[in-house]
C-alpha cells in the first residue's frame, strides 16, 4: 500500500488473529495510530502493555473474536471509545516523540553508568 493514511481512513477496525508470534506486533501499533480499533489474540498483543477492554479488544477463541468485532464494528460508541483510548495509548507509548524520549533517557544512563 503506497499510502496507509489513505488506506487506514477507509477502514472501520482492524482484525488480528495470530495465532503465535514473537515481539511486539507493528500491524496492531500502525492500526492504533491512525485511530483505528484493533480486535486481535493474546499472541497479536504480546508484548506490547495493552489492556483487553480498555485500549483493544482481545479474544482468542473464534466465537468471541466474531463477538468483539461485530460489538465494535456496530457500536458506534463502542468504536469511538476504542478509537481514542488506542491512539491515547499508542501516542503515550509508541510516538516518535515518547521513543525519542525513551531512547534518550536510556543512552544518557548508559553514558552515566560509564
């Protein structure tokens, strides 16, 4: 896709059902960050501090991954909430400003300790 903020204003939530994975999944933060609800497995949010219920929707069965996504896909309100708390999350988590932060902190402890 040339351009995700074309494609990511086009879409009502986004779906991830690893299965296994390893490491904190880019396709759950790109979805977060343009305001976008993920639905998705444990397996697709390890790693990544989010909260079930509150900033996604976590199901792993798939009677219940259908249940969260029609809840979130009909609900307006329900879409709204998980569209604000998931980029609230992503921005105080995964910006570029709160990683550059992150980074500098860390590197200047790593000089102090030398």
């Amino acid at each position: 896709v040339a351009d995700l903020e074309e494609f990511f204003s086009e879409i009502r939530l986004s779906v991830a059902p690893l299965r296994y994975g390893a490491g904190l999944k880019g396709k759950v933060i790109t979805s977060l960050s343009y305001g976008v609800p993920v639905v998705a497995t444990t397996g697709a949010v390890e790693g990544g501090g989010f909260s079930n219920d509150v900033n996604v929707l976590v199901a792993d069965k798939p009677d219940e991954l259908v249940e969260a996504i029609m809840r979130v896909y009909e609900d307006s309100k329900q879409w709204e909430h998980f569209s604000c708390a998931g980029y609230q999350y992503f921005k105080e988590n995964f910006s570029v400003e709160t990683v550059a932060c992150k980074l500098a902190k860390l590197f200047s402890a790593s000089w102090a300790i030398q």
